[in-house]
C-alpha cells in the first residue's frame, strides 16, 4: 500500500514537471489522500530523483512551493513529546521561526510607514529600524546553517538523501534574495523605496514558504526517523553554529533508563549454578571488554621517531591550521581540535563524520569541489591552492587541498588545511625574536 502510495505521488509530480497546472493534479491529489506522510513525500522524492525519469535535483528546487502547497493541510503531524521541551531541537527550531515571523512582520510595517508621504521627516529613524530589523532577520543565516549541517547529515545516514539536497539549494536561493533586499537598503535614503519593498516581498514570498517547508514536512521527517540519541547530538552540537534571534532557555535533559552497569557492579559478579549436590555459588570479576583495554600511551613509529596516539592527537590539535581529511571513497574521515567549534573558519562538528563529500557542499559550490577532487585523484595537480578576504570575519584565508598518496603513490585521500594569515600582513620590520 506505502508502495502504491508513493508511486501516486510520483505520478502527480511527474505531471507537474511536465508542465500540468497545480490546480490539474490537485483533484487527483485529493482523491487518493486524506493524509501523507512526511515519510512518503521523501521516499518519492528520491525515487523521482534517482529513477529514470530525466528529472533533476535542480527540476524538484524549480517546483519546490508548487509541491509545497500540493501537500498544504495533507500532511500528517507527528507527536513526539520531547519536542515540546525547552530546549529540545525541535521547539529551538520553531521559536526561531516565531521570531523570524516576527521580523518579517516589523520590516513590513516600517516599509508602509516609509512610503507614506506624511512620514517624510521620520525618515532617518524609520530607516534605522529597517537596519536594525534586517540585521535581526539576517540571522536566519544560522538556522538555516544548523539546519545543513546538523539535520542533513543524519538524515542522510537514514537514507533520507533528496529532501537535504533539494532544500539546501532553495536556501541558497533564500539567501541571494536577501543580499539583494540588502542591497536595496543600503541604497538609502537616495535609492527607491518601491524597489527595496518589491525585493523584500520577493524575499519573505520564498522565506515565508522555507517555513511551511521546514515545519510540516522537514521536522515531521525528523521527528518520525531521528532517535533520542540524535536529537541528543543536536542539541550538543548546536552551539557551534549559533541561533536566529532566540537563544535556548533551557537545556533539554530527557529522561533515560541507564541500562549500564556501573564499575561496581561489573567488578564483581555472582552466580549460583544448580548441581545434584545443591546450589553453588560462584563470585568472579568479568574482563575487561576490548575497549578498556586499549591504551593510548604506548609509542607507535611515525615518520622519523616515535609517537604515541595520544601524542600525535595532541600535535594536530595544537597546529595552527584547520585539517580536514576526506578518505579516497570520498567520506569525510577526520578533522582536528585546533580551536572550539565556534570560532573556526569552517566549521565542523562531529555528527558532518562519515558524510560523503558531496554532501558536506552547498549545491552551489558543488562542481567546484568535484573538480578539486578529480585533480588530485587523476594526479594531474598535487596541490590546489587558494586565498580569500572573509568579509565576516575580516581576515585573509588560506586553503589548501592536497592530494594524499601513499608509498607506492596509490591515492588515498584529500587533506584540506585552512589558515587564517591575517597576521603575516601585519607583520613590521624585517626581523623579530621572542627571546
């Protein structure tokens, strides 16, 4: 019945990529659904994706609202109790939204006052609102960061592979309207009012929907797939990339059945074993499993001396370089504690280990990334190299790729290495020691 169901959904979208009206499909929508999942809708998603319906990621962005409001008010909620926990994921996640809605609703305001002739000498205060609200509203950059980069990566871990690729690029989208709502502003006071309203409209029409998008069909995905123990590293790992407008009040402890022993009780053990002559009882302490066993201090040889795990773990925490490396099957393997999470250049957290490459990139970025990674694999470059000013960070960054060969020269991965060398351009004078 899911199978049929899904091949339903196929069909309708497949209508629509070929140019069908919304309002064609609807009817048929209706006729076989009371209700979808949030579930269905990703299966078929990446059924339309990976099957051989010559229908692209970029074709499923183009109709993405169209989609979207196909589904309006068939969409079936998903209750899970923790998510109406301060400080769950899932409540963080829609307090955003709230107050995201929130700005929305001021800008637009602001932008009626400003238009009104009688405003004329409110002006300069009118538009200082405007920049304070649009510098609120443009955090909306951090939900969707932790979005990309938290939600997505277990998503994908369950098999949920289209939803992540399909809404990354729709926030890209999101994100050049704004810049050009931005820009629009920054005209001011000499440039036009009606142009900033119209680029604004633009912007909250497709924002305004991420929303929808975000609330009735992603998190009902996430709430049906995610277990305790993801939300948990969610939320562990949420820091690193900040909130929009609204920080956590609170932080989410659920209630866990430990089903761990302690060290007590695995130090000593009882059994009574049944005999002919009557009960035998035996105490004993258990093993140690593998993994207590395992030892960190013991020197390995590396390079030309020796070195023990813990060691050469501290070394690459300590170099002054950001180190990623993407295995020759392309996973993102390792990266290093140089700083905390929060103050990186790019910045990584656990739950992005074991992501394929492809996936770690915005869909915009992607080609570029591919072409690295063909360079270095073919052997045609060792080394691609490349610098840039941060704007938000005000400094200059240096990036590394470097191809990663073993003895016999066989390929084995892709070290990336990042350096903020703001500093070299303030260096003054020729010569100076630290003595």
């Amino acid at each position: 019945m899911v199978d049929e169901r899904i091949d339903i959904l196929k069909d309708i979208l497949l209508e629509l990529h070929r140019g069908a009206s919304p309002e064609s499909v609807q009817e048929r929508f209706e006729e076989h659904f009371t209700g979808v999942s949030a579930m269905e809708i990703s299966l078929m998603e990446h059924e339309l994706m990976s099957a051989d319906t010559g229908v692209t990621f970029e074709d499923v962005m183009k109709l993405c609202n169209v989609h979207a409001n196909l589904f309006k008010g068939a969409v079936q909620n998903v209750e899970v109790a923790d998510a109406d926990q301060e400080g769950h994921p899932v409540y963080v996640f829609k307090q955003e939204n709230l107050a995201l809605r929130a700005a929305l609703l001021r800008i637009r305001r602001l932008l009626e006052n400003l238009a009104k002739p009688e405003s004329a000498s409110f002006k300069e205060d009118i538009s200082k609102g405007l920049r304070h609200q649009f510098s609120l509203l443009g955090q909306f950059e951090k939900h969707y960061t932790r979005k990309e980069k938290l939600f997505f990566p277990i998503m994908e871990r369950y098999g949920h592979d289209a939803p992540p690729k399909v809404m990354w690029g729709v926030d890209d989208e999101i994100r050049q309207l704004f810049k050009e709502a931005q820009a629009a502003l920054d005209e001011l006071p000499s440039g036009s009012i009606q142009d900033l309203s119209d680029k604004f409209e633009t912007f909250a029409h497709e924002f305004e929907e991420m929303i929808f998008k975000e609330e009735s069909i992603l998190l009902m995905i996430l709430l049906e797939t995610f277990s305790q123990d993801d939300w948990l590293a969610v939320a562990a790992e949420s820091d690193a990339y900040g909130y929009a407008i609204v920080a956590p009040t609170a932080e989410w402890v659920p209630k866990r059945q430990s089903f761990l022993e302690s060290e007590t009780e695995r130090q000593t053990k009882t059994q009574v074993i049944e005999t002919d002559q009557g009960q035998l009882t035996i105490t004993f302490t258990p093993k140690a499993t593998s993994s207590e066993m395992v030892t960190s201090s013991d020197p390995l040889p590396m390079g030309h001396g020796y070195l023990s795990p813990e060691q050469a773990n501290l070394i690459l925490n300590h170099l002054p370089l950001e180190i990623t490396f993407v295995n020759k099957d392309d996973l993102f393997q390792y990266y290093n504690d140089s700083v905390p999470a929060q103050e990186m250049i790019f910045k990584r957290t656990p739950s992005q280990i074991g992501r394929h490459v492809d996936l770690c990139h915005p869909p915009k970025v992607l080609d570029k990334v591919k072409h690295i990674f063909q360079l270095l694999k073919s052997g045609e470059k060792d080394k691609v190299v490349m610098w840039f000013k941060s704007k938000s960070l005000g400094k200059f960054v240096h990036v590394t790729y470097a191809a990663v060969r073993d003895e016999q020269g066989d390929f084995q991965g892709v070290l990336e290495y990042v350096q903020d060398i703001q500093g070299f351009f303030e260096l003054d004078g020729d010569t100076k020691r630290d003595l």
